[in-house]
C-alpha cells in the first residue's frame, strides 16, 4: 500500500527514524536497524533505524523538560490539546486504519474500531480534564480546612504490544496529557509505522495550539527489548504502563519496584466463559464467534476456555462447528474477510504445539487447527479456528495461547464451572450466558468471577472505554482508560489549612502550650 506521508514523518534517505519528540526533529536514532514483515504475506513494511538505550535517557531528559511547564497549564486547557488530537484522528481515521491492518494483520471493521477508540478516549479525556476532583474532608481541629489535591505526576513511559498498536497507547496518553504528564513511548518492533503516525498526530496537533504545549511532551522510542528495559529502570520516570506476556510483565514490575516507582501491568487473559441451560444461544454463539476468532484470536480479552453445561453442549458444539466451517479466512483488506492472519510462523508453531499437548492431556478436535494455504497471501500465515474439547481442565488449559484455540468442557454443577474458571493464574476478562438472575448475580458478586472484567450475555472482547480496563493475578492488576484510572497518572496530596490564630494539634494532643 502507498503510506499515508501527511500523517507521517520525513525519512532519513531509505528508513525512518525511530527516535522522535525532541527537537530539531528528529535527533537521530542511533540503534539497531529494524525491518518488520506485515502479517498479510509477509513483506517488509518499512525501514527502520532504531533508538538506542541510551537514548531513552535522553527521551526522558526531554519528558522532563516538558513536565515543568505542563503541569501548570490549567486542566481544561490541557484538555483542548487532547481534543485538537481527537479532531486529527476523526480527520485520518481511514489512513490510521490501514496502518494498523498492513502492520498487525486486523480486518478492515476492527481496525477501524482500535482507531475510534482513540476518538472515544480522546472525548473521555476533555471531559476529564474539568473532573480531576479530590475531596474536602471533615477536620477534627477548628479554624482548619482538610482537603486533598491531584496533581501531575511526571513523565509516564508506555510499553505496548503488536496487537493492539494504537488503542493501548492512547488510553494511556490522552489521559496521562490531561493530567499533565509527558508520554515516552516504546511500541512494538512489529507495528512501527502505526506509532510513528500517532505520534506525528500529536506533533501536528502541538503545531496547531501553540506555545502551552511544549516539545517532548510525546517521545517515541521504537527499539527492541532492552529499549524498554532502559525506560522501565529510569528513575525519572515515575510510572511505567506495560502490555505485553506475563514474563515481560514481571520484569518490568520487579526493575521499576526496585527503584519505588509505579506500575500499570495488562498481561495474559486466558478467559473464559460460562454457558448455561437458560442461556439464548443464539446470541451465544455469535458471542463466542467474535471472542475466539476477532484478530484470529490475538486479543488479551480473546475467548481461550468454554464452559458448555451438559444438556446445551452438543448442540451449541454442532452449532460452532458449521459457522467455524464457513468463516472468511483471508487478506484482512477485503471487506468479506473475518478472520485475517496469525501475525508471524512464531503464532502458529506455538498453537500446534498446544493443540499437541492438549492431545497428548486426552482432547478431541472439533474442528479447525490447519493452516490455511487456499485463496490467502502468499507469505501470510492464515490458519482455520480451533475448537478442543476436554473431558476435565488440564494444564494446557492453565497457558494462554495467542491464536484462535478455544477449548471446551462440560459441567453439570453450576459452582464447579465456577471454580474452573477461577483456576487458571490469569484473571483479565470473564462472561456468563444466562437468564437466570440468581447465577448472573453470583457471577459477578464475591464468590463468582474472580477477573477485572466480568460480562453478563456478552462476550469476552470488546470492552468499552468508559470503565476500567484491567485484570487480576498474572494479568497484573492495572486499569487503564476509564472509571477512576486517571489516579493512577497523578500524585495525591493531602492539605491541612490552619486558617485561626491558634495551633491545635490532632488527636487532642496537648504539647509545649506555654511555649
């Protein structure tokens, strides 16, 4: 495809560079050479001369220039910034799109959908820019005020994943600008001409509104691992949000803990669902349609473990089975197609070794599991969706495995479905089909669900922006986007005003009156 040079930045002869937000722009990325392959057919997209690690100091050396004069321009008008961004990305939404489609293989509509996330979020963020509201709190002393105050925390390093290139990213910018913090950015190695775009969004908007926004407040440091492991161990960086495998995750948390600072963890899903004898498995079945197969199984909310009660399995299986049969699978830029590429030979050794241990822990195949060969890209890796049937959990069950395999057992008692569900170590997101309101309110109460995100006849995937995005044990614990997550881009501060003429100490305490 021809690249969309208006939201784009200027080459360095034949490559780009992957180090931006300083000025002049760009400084000069001085690491390793990269050439990502588009999961389509597998052809370079672009050339790339990296960043160093010891850029990312410099990066951080820019964030916190920015910081200084940032944190004091008022909210609402760090909220007109977010939405001059939101206008440019409403304006290439189309462009923005087919970045993410060449680079992470997404259909057209889901592709699409990642880039009006960004819109929403952005929305979000200009209405929270007038709400970062603390409290007034009941003092104990006279003549004193107790109130409590949000203020910016500083410069905020982002870590995201090939699968989602731009949505990640955004949820965490857009509210960490309003709340006054610089973003330094460490995409993914595969998906860099999606984050040089988005970053080139914001340098555009930052021409637009003029001298309040300052340079460095976006910097960009595309790179291999140890790019992230340089931000994730910067002490000037008070908060690192990181998405990616739980191994990535705990080292990021270990380094960043060792130096007291923040982290924002969005790690494995490995979800699963519950469908019950009162279920309407027509929407059922699409549910499960669009959690397992949706960006051929690479989303950390993807549907892995389907738990069917007996007396609907056979014929929710038979029916899974024929619409598995006859799902699109191909080019992801044809508007027919549902289920696009694997996105590397990687993706798709990993899920038949799972589909070999799961046999080896006595599973059937339903269905799927081959590679797709027939009317696809050359040089692609396209594979039909699998459905495994097991008599009980296994350990396979307990691994997440980023491809369309979802597998499937029975139950008969309600409470044992349930506890099957909690017994992985992931614990992002989680539905239930049922019509039965005493086992809907079960799920999501105390005892039920033990994950961040917890659905009632909806899938697993797709959560909207408004709330909290966010899981619990190896996902991490982090929330990102809405709800209350905009605290955690901000430092707290609790404030005593004495406004009278005497000093009267908390706790009744009497000490030194007649000083």
């Amino acid at each position: 495809m021809k690249l969309p040079d208006h939201i784009l930045p200027p080459t360095e002869g034949d490559h780009f560079s992957g180090f931006w937000g300083l000025e002049p722009l760009p400084l000069g990325a001085s690491g390793e050479s990269l050439e990502p392959r588009s999961p389509i057919d597998g052809k370079p997209t672009c050339k790339i001369r990296g960043a160093s690690p010891s850029q990312v100091a410099e990066a951080v050396l820019a964030a916190e220039h920015a910081f200084r004069q940032w944190r004091v321009v008022p909210p609402p008008r760090r909220g007109e910034f977010v939405r001059e961004i939101g206008e440019l990305v409403r304006q290439n939404k189309k462009q923005l799109a087919e970045l993410i489609t060449l680079e992470a293989g997404k259909i057209r509509a889901e592709a699409e959908g990642e880039i009006q996330e960004w819109i929403d979020v952005c929305e979000f963020a200009v209405g929270l820019s007038r709400q970062l509201h603390g409290l007034t709190i009941a003092t104990e002393r006279p003549e004193h005020c107790l109130v409590e105050n949000w203020h910016p925390l500083g410069p905020v390093g982002v870590i995201s994943a090939f699968n989602f290139p731009a949505a990640v990213w955004a949820w965490n910018a857009m509210i960490g600008l309003v709340c006054g913090d610089p973003i330094i950015w460490k995409p993914s190695e595969q998906t860099p001409l999606t984050a040089l775009a988005c970053n080139q969004i914001v340098a555009l908007a930052t021409a637009r509104f003029g001298g309040d926004a300052p340079a460095g407040l976006s910097t960009l440091v595309i790179g291999q691992a140890d790019v992230g492991s340089a931000l994730a161990a910067d002490p000037r960086v008070p908060l690192v949000s990181a998405t990616g495998s739980v191994p990535m995750g705990r080292s990021v948390a270990q380094v960043v803990a060792a130096r007291l600072g923040r982290s924002l963890l969005e790690l494995g899903g490995n979800n699963g669902m519950i469908v019950t004898p009162s279920a309407d498995l027509d929407i059922a079945v699409r549910a499960i349609t669009f959690a397992a197969v949706g960006t051929c199984g690479q989303r950390c909310t993807s549907l892995r473990r389907l738990f069917l009660h007996k007396d609907i399995s056979t014929e929710l299986i038979q029916r899974l089975k024929t619409i598995y049969s006859s799902l699109p699978i191909g080019d992801p830029r044809e508007p027919s197609t549902l289920v696009g590429p694997l996105v590397n030979e990687r993706a798709f050794d990993t899920m038949q070794a799972s589909l070999a241990a799961a046999h080896d822990q006595g599973a059937t195949l339903l269905c799927g599991g081959d590679r797709v060969t027939e009317g696809v890209p050359e040089g692609g890796v396209y594979v039909e969706p699998a459905l495994v049937r097991l008599p009980v959990q296994t350990p396979v069950m307990h691994e997440e495995t980023f491809a369309p395999l979802t597998y499937v057992v029975e139950y008969e008692n309600f409470d044992d479905a349930i506890e099957m569900h909690n017994a992985v170590p992931q614990g992002l997101s989680s539905a239930i089909f049922t019509n039965d309101v005493r086992q809907a309110h079960q799920f999501i109460g105390p005892a039920g669900s033990d994950c961040g995100l917890v659905g009632v006849n909806i899938g697993t995937s797709g959560a909207e922006i408004g709330g909290a995005f966010g899981g619990e044990k190896d996902t991490g614990g982090g929330r990102e986007s809405g709800s209350d997550s905009w605290k955690q881009y901000m430092r707290r501060a609790t404030c005593t005003i004495n406004y009278g003429s005497e000093l009267p100490l908390a706790q009744g305490i009497r000490f030194g009156d007649d000083l």
